[in-house]
C-alpha cells in the first residue's frame, strides 16, 4: 500500500512516466525513468532505451487527488508518419529548455480503447474522458529548470487529437510529409510496410470524413503503394480540415519540407508559438554536432543530403510504379484536394 508521500512523488515527479492504465483495476502504472532517457529514446514504449526496471502502480483515484490539476498544458506534435517528426522534436529538445516526449505508449492504449469503442455499443465514453484528462497531465510534468513539455504521440493516436486540444487547450503542430516521400519511405522497408500499412489504414482511414463515400473495404483491395497514398491523404486531409474549422485554436501547420529546407528558422518558429525560449546558441549547433548531423532513431551520421541521396536512388529504382500511383492519386486529389499550405 502506497503512502500520500509515494504517491505524490508519483504523481510529481518526471522521472515516473506514466506507462498505461488498468482500465478494469482502475490503476496507473509508472516507470521509473531518468532524465537522459527522455532524451535519448526516440520512443517511450516497448523500445524505451535502457528498459526501465522498476514500475508501480497506484489507484486513479488517489493520484488524482493529490497531483498538481495546474500544470501547464503540454504542446504537441501530430503527425502523419515519415515527416522527420522525430528529428524536429530532437531539435526542439536541443533548443529549449523543456521536456520532450516520443511516443509515450499510455497514448497508444488510451487511442486503442476510443479505437475499439466505436465498434462498441457499450463505451462510457464520458468515463473515458475523466480517465484521459488526468492521464494527460500526469504527461506534463517537468524538471525544475524546465519551461514546459512537448509531447510527439505516434501517428497511431492521431483519434485523439480532437479531444487532446478540447481538454487541454493544447498549441498543436500538425507536421506532414509530401505524398512523394511517404511513398518513398514506405519503398524502403517494403515487407514491414506491406504488413503495417493495412493496419493503419483501419485505424485512420475512417477519420477522413470521406470514409463513408470511400469505404475502407474497397480501399484495402488497391495495390500496396495505392494504399500507402490513401493513409496519406486521409491523415493530411484531415490536419487540413481541422486547422480550417478550429477558427482560433493555437494550430500551427508544418511541411517536413520547410523544416528541412531552413531548420533554424522552424525551430525558433515553433519555440515562440508554444511560447517557450529558444537557446540561441544551441539552436546554431543544430547542423554541426546536433541532431541534423546524424540519424534521428539510429544515432549514426546522417544529414538532409543523405536523405535525398537516398531517395533519387529510390525514385530511380521505382519510377514506373511511382509515375503510376500520382496519376492514380491524381482522381483522388481531384475529388478530396488537400489545400496548401494546409494552415492559412
């Protein structure tokens, strides 16, 4: 049984991270984390390095009662997969003084059970909503010489993104790729793409509100790379019809693109609109020593010229079927146009 002080530290303390909640037991369970871990894993689930040891849980009700229900809204990073959102938030991180969460799994699971509740008739949708507020903000603690936290969910919980600026009140960047690269990115691991594709197509397909003039039978019949440029459109197409109807919600849309093109300059953009400073001599050693200069997930060397190097070899090597999946997607583009610049 824990005590009111262990569980204040729980509830306060950053280095327990909030790992899932035991919806059935009402629980939250935390990992015990340090603060080099944050920064060092490209993500907080299953491949959180090094692998926490020590976990604890402790009633929803108790750590409710005794966390901080002040704490700042956190800002967060949607995104549609392969825009280089892990190395933008790497940049952020070296650039301000905050906490930066990749893809924390209690999101995944809380997206998983709003997921699977629109296939129940049974879902307390109002009990799942006073679990997700809390839990959000037991995401945003920080370390006393921290301005704020920044948190990249995986695109896999892109569903919550509604409720995640209603609750909160969160400053959102909703960061995406060109259909080009995404096509391109998938091309480079085939075999995982092939399996993980359809998967996230019956899980975000459905949010485009053309779905129901599109169904998602009909779409997981297309050919591979077909399907890879519907999980594209659907995600951007529904950033661009969010940022259109939030009127004056804090949104701010980003081309991977644009960051890459001038990285500094994005940066220093986004640290002032989720109102965090900006260390300016860490920002111009972003190129140098910094996260530019080497790979967002490996760590090894790598740059944007490597990048494209990579990817001339790629569109080179898949030129027909490329050329044919832009003219096929062309109709779609047509029907369901994406405005650019998403965000007006």
């Amino acid at each position: 049984m824990e005590t009111d002080a262990q569980i204040r530290d729980l509830a306060e303390n950053p280095d327990w991270l909030l790992q899932k909640v035991q919806g059935d037991t009402m629980q939250y369970v935390f990992a015990h984390i340090s603060r080099n871990t944050y920064s060092d894993s490209s993500f907080l689930d299953h491949r959180t390095s090094p692998v926490p040891t020590e976990v604890k849980s402790a009633g929803v009700k108790a750590v409710n009662q005794l966390m901080d229900s002040s704490s700042r809204p956190a800002n967060y990073i949607f995104h549609s997969a392969f825009c280089c959102s892990t190395l933008f938030s790497n940049c952020l991180q070296t650039a301000s003084d905050s906490l930066v969460l990749k893809e924390p799994y209690v999101l995944v699971q809380l997206a998983n059970v709003l997921h699977q509740a629109d296939k129940s008739r049974n879902f307390n949708r109002s009990k799942w909503q006073a679990i997700l507020k809390p839990g959000l903000q037991l995401l945003e603690k920080t370390y006393p010489d921290q301005q704020g936290v920044i948190i990249k969910p995986s695109n896999s919980a892109n569903n919550l993104l509604e409720y995640i600026m209603e609750l909160r009140s969160s400053s959102t960047v909703f960061m995406y790729g060109s259909l080009e690269d995404f096509l391109l990115s998938n091309l480079k691991s085939p075999e995982e793409s092939r399996y993980m594709v359809p998967l996230f197509l019956k899980r975000l397909y459905p949010l485009a509100d053309y779905a129901k003039d599109l169904p998602i039978s009909e779409i997981l019949k297309l050919s591979h790379l077909q399907q890879c440029a519907m999980l594209w459109h659907a995600q951007v197409y529904r950033f661009s019809s969010l940022a259109a109807s939030k009127g004056n919600a804090p949104v701010f849309c980003l081309a991977a693109n644009d960051f890459l093109h001038d990285p500094e300059s994005i940066v220093s953009k986004v640290l002032d609109f989720f109102d965090l400073a900006c260390n300016n001599e860490r920002l111009q050693q972003l190129t140098t020593d910094g996260p530019l200069s080497r790979h967002s997930k490996s760590g090894q060397h790598y740059n944007p010229e490597t990048r494209s190097l990579e990817n001339t070899a790629l569109r080179t090597k898949h030129a027909d079927i490329l050329k044919s999946t832009h003219r096929w997607m062309d109709r779609i583009l047509n029907r369901f146009p994406v405005k650019q610049p998403l965000c007006s």
